[in-house]
C-alpha cells in the first residue's frame, strides 16, 4: 500500500536575494566559494523577515532562517472553518508557529491559543515568531510535549526539522511531557479546537486526551496528523488507533478525497463523532 502526500505551498514569492543566492549556488560548486555565500547570505539579505500571503488574507511574518514553512492548503482551509473568534485552541506540536499564528489571527483578542512545543531550538523560534506577528498576548507558548501522561520524556532528535517526536531510546534532550487532560484542568479551559502534529505520538496524545475531549463535546474540532510509517517503527498499528477512537466514540474522515485515509502521511485527518 502506497503511502499519500498532499502538496503544500510556502503562499509567498522567493525575495529577490533568494533568487540569486539560489542562481548562484547552482554554479558554484560545493566549497569554501559556496560557504562563504552562504554565510554572506545569512549576515545580510539571509536577515529580513520573509512574508507569506495565505488565500484569506491573513499575513504571516517568518524569520528568514525558517523560510522553508509551508502550509497544507486542505489543512489550512479546515481549520480556518472550524476556528471562531473568541475560541480556545490547542496547537499540539507547534514546530516554529506556521499555524500557531494562523490560529492567532482567527480567535482574535477575545481568544487563546496554546502552542505545545518540547523541542528547545524550535521553542525558541516559536516565541520568536509569535512576538514578531504580534501574537505575544493571544498564543502561548509551552514548553512540554503533550503525551498520555504527565512527567519526563525524551526526545528524538531535537532540531526544527518538525521530525521531533518523543522516544525512548531517543537521543534528544530531556523535555517535560504533560497530557491535554492534565493541563486543560490545570488551566481551566475547554478547548474548541485541537491539532495534533506529534510525528507518530498521536496515539499517546489521544489517550491523554480522553476526558478532554469527552468535555468538548460536539463543539469540539479535533484535527489529528497521522504517521503510519512511524508507527510501524515504534510497533503501533493502524487498528491500535481505530480502537482508540472506537472507544472515545470517534472515527477519522480525510480533508480531501482519497482512496484509503490510513494510507495518508503527514496529513491531517478530522475526528469527529461516530
């Protein structure tokens, strides 16, 4: 079975000194010649904050080291429909904020946004980009991975690749953990909406999550980002899933039309009453 991708847009037009940083790259082989590019780039045009334009009108500031975020355009268009202004939204793995601020944007003044993060390197980019948007007083940036339960975990890997996902026998630093009953109880909210981006923990997340969601109701949009191949490594099945949500009382639907849900990768699934 051949594992499903969707095409993702960055929603914006390569700077000028993007352009020819690339042209010139491509001529020039690798070396001290492109090294030093490289780092001319970085002290100079590499500096500027890159914009993107997404189709409802929203801009998003991007420092221009992380001028690689792309959205999905079926998630961007789902969760721009399920998110009202006044809401509370939980961004469970937020990377650097491509849709923390998005999220931002949408609930508005009157709103909250939680953005989960373990990864320090990536944190850091996070709170970096909510305050250059303006976002500091609407989103809030926690520094846990959401899992089944609250305490320690470790992280493999711990860059700002977005592949970062609690393991074991992983080799990234120490993090927090916190399951979404536990902090939602702590904080005294009841979210409207969830996305979960955890690079293969989603199971964990989900069992975490149970009262939560049991809570939320039917008001609640849940949006979860499956990764079967990962789940093969860490021995988890498809069917573990499907009987995780079969007992909450959920099943999946896809945000566009394909042939067999389960066979999609890093693409988001909605989960709603069964």
């Amino acid at each position: 079975m051949g594992i499903e991708t969707a095409r993702a847009s960055a929603y914006r037009r390569r700077t000028l000194g993007e352009r020819i940083a690339g042209a010139a790259a491509r001529l020039i082989p690798d070396g001290a010649p492109r090294r030093w590019l490289r780092a001319a780039y970085r002290a100079t045009l590499g500096r500027r904050a890159v914009v993107s334009h997404l189709p409802g009108g929203e801009e998003v500031r991007l420092l221009s080291e992380y001028r690689f975020v792309t959205w999905n355009p079926a998630e961007y268009q789902a969760f721009r429909d399920a998110v009202r202004p006044g809401a509370v939204a939980l961004d469970v793995g937020a990377n650097v904020g491509a849709y923390s601020i998005l999220l931002g944007r949408w609930v508005g003044a009157e709103g909250r946004v939680y953005a989960f993060e373990p990864s320090p390197e990536t944190f850091a980019g996070l709170a970096r980009h909510l305050a250059l948007n303006g976002l500091a007083e609407v989103v809030t940036p926690v520094a846990a991975a959401a899992s089944a339960a609250t305490g320690r975990g470790t992280l493999s890997g711990g860059g700002v690749s977005g592949a970062n996902r609690l393991d074991a026998g992983g080799t990234g630093p120490s993090v927090e953990t916190v399951s979404l009953d536990d902090f939602c109880a702590r904080e005294g909210v009841v979210p409207h909406f969830i996305k979960i981006d955890v690079e293969g923990a989603e199971l964990d997340v989900l069992r975490g999550a149970r009262e939560t969601i049991r809570r939320a109701g039917e008001g609640l949009a849940l949006f979860v980002e499956m990764h079967p191949t990962v789940w093969r490594e860490t021995g988890i099945t498809a069917a573990d899933v499907r009987a995780e949500l079969e007992a909450q009382g959920l099943r999946a639907e896809p945000l566009r039309l394909v042939a067999d849900p389960w066979s999609l990768e890093g693409e988001c699934l909605r989960l709603v009453r069964a």
